[in-house]
C-alpha cells in the first residue's frame, strides 16, 4: 500500500497551493519557484548532514532531464493562470495521470513486455470525470494558447513523473531526488527573477521589499513543497504506477476543502458528485491493486 504516500503528498501540495494563493499577492512568481526550491535544497542539506547521507549521484543525467521537466511544467502552469479560469488550468494540468496511463500503455505495446491495467487505468478516467464535474472547466476561442500551454504542462508533467519512478528504480533515495529537482527549480527561478528584474527596471536583483509575513509564507511553501516532495517520490518509487497516479486526484479534493474554509468558496451538487467520484475512484484503484498483487494459492 505503499501508494499511499500519494494522499499525504496531495494533502501537503494542498497546503502549499493556499501559501502559494496567499503569496501571489505580494510576491512574483520567480521569486516563489526560487524560495520554494532554494528551502527544499537546504532542508534536503540538512537532512543528509544530519544522517551523514551522501549528495553524489550516479545519475546525473536522469536528475537534470528530471529537473528540466518538471520546472518547465512547472512554469508552463503558471503561464496558463492569467489566460485561463483557474478551474480550466488545474483541470488541464491534473490530466497527468491519463497522460502517464497512455505512456505505460504506448511503451508496453511497443516493447510487448507489459501488460496494460485497463481497471487501474478506467479508474484513472472516471477520476477525471470526477474533477471536470468538480471544476467544470470551460474555453473560449480567445483562450486557446492558455488551454494549449496548460493542456502540455500535463503532458510534460507526466514525463516528469516517470523519471521519478525511473530514478526511484535506479535505487535513487528520495531525498537526493528531491535535492536535485529543488536545486533546478531554484536556479530556474532564480535565473528569471533577474531577467524578469532586469527587464522591468533596468536593475539586477533577486528579491524585493519583503515583509516579515511575506518571508513565513515563502519558507512555508518550500517546507510544505519538499514534504510534499519525498511522499510523492516515494509513492512512485515503491507504489504501483497506476494507483499512485490515480490518488494524485484527491489533491483537488484537498484544494476545495481549503476553498472552503479559508475563502468561502461554494460547491454545488455536481461539485460535491465529482468529489465523491474522485475519492471512490481512489479507493476502487487501491484494493483492485492489492486484490491483484496478493498471491493466489494454488
């Protein structure tokens, strides 16, 4: 049951999605990719100094392609936010896991050494029924390079997604997993916080002005991120593919219960349907998994 570890990540992404809500009104976007990674990079220092864990990899390749597409997702997210409803763009992007279902099938076909779940994989559609009744997202004709670049901020999300399970079967540990993607998610940031600052008064700098709060609520996005990081690499690393995907749903249950409490956001029938799907679909992916992985006597 070791996909699991998807829900807890989903619940801490939640908590990292409202820092990031609460954030965006006084910081950049650059400066939240590059606080979030430079903390994970610090916290994950900390972590192997303590246990006396070594930050040498093998694998240098896997991590930088790792890093490279999980940042570029990343930013594409973001780009699509002010060119789409937000209930569009978190619906787009959390097309991932069907994403990954067609890869698995693709590559298994292709190679003909993998038989393909069509349950694992059934579960994963409904799912998104699920969302799209929870969100229910809509595009109008002048939106469609915001649909377009979060359509692919799912796509490349889910290569990014197999590299972590590629890694974790490598024998990579979850925290120099997360190292490396924290590190080229803040030199990312990094790099276009000066650009962006160059660009927009002639002056090189990293930060602006920050307030006490400002600072707490970009640490608390780093802490929560790189929590949320280890529980979803070791999801992938140790879970089944399929399931630990299809969990990955349950981060948008987690984000409208947040709507809720915090910005009195309001959920309709077919929202409150949709969130039901979502968590029976889960729950249906994870016993159809463990019902298929026990041995049977013979």
């Amino acid at each position: 049951m070791q996909s699991l570890w998807m829900l807890f990540a989903s619940f801490m992404f939640s908590l990292m999605g409202v820092c990031v809500k609460l954030a965006s009104a006084t910081s950049s976007t650059s400066e939240i990719v590059m606080c979030r990674g430079a903390t994970g990079m610090l916290m994950m220092f900390a972590l192997a100094s303590l246990r006396g864990l070594s930050l040498r990899t093998n694998f240098p390749w896997h991590h930088a392609w790792r890093g490279f597409v999980g940042v570029t997702a990343l930013w594409l997210w973001f780009f699509s936010f002010p060119r789409l409803p937000l209930a569009t763009a978190m619906t787009l992007n959390y097309m991932a896991p069907i994403w990954i279902a067609a890869i698995v099938f693709a590559l298994g076909w292709w190679h003909k050494q993998r038989r393909f779940e069509w349950g694992l994989a059934a579960a994963i559609l409904t799912s998104f029924v699920g969302v799209a009744l929870l969100l229910k997202p809509t595009i109008h004709a002048e939106q469609w390079l915001g649909g377009l670049v979060a359509l692919t901020s799912g796509i490349v999300s889910a290569f990014a997604y197999l590299q972590v399970r590629k890694l974790g079967q490598l024998g990579e540990p979850e925290y120099r997993v997360v190292f490396y993607f924290s590190a080229a998610g803040a030199i990312g940031g990094m790099l276009s916080g000066l650009i962006d600052s160059y660009l927009d008064t002639g002056q090189i700098r990293l930060l602006h002005s920050l307030s006490s709060y400002d600072m707490l609520l970009l640490i608390a996005i780093g802490v929560t991120a790189t929590i949320a990081q280890i529980a979803m690499t070791r999801a992938y690393r140790l879970g089944a593919m399929l399931v630990t995907a299809n969990l990955q749903y349950s981060g948008i249950v987690f984000s409208s219960v947040w709507g809720i409490l915090i910005w009195g956001d309001r959920i309709d029938l077919y929202g409150w349907l949709g969130i039901a799907i979502i968590l029976a679909s889960g729950v249906v992916a994870t016993f159809y998994n463990a019902r298929s992985s026990t041995p049977r006597k013979i």
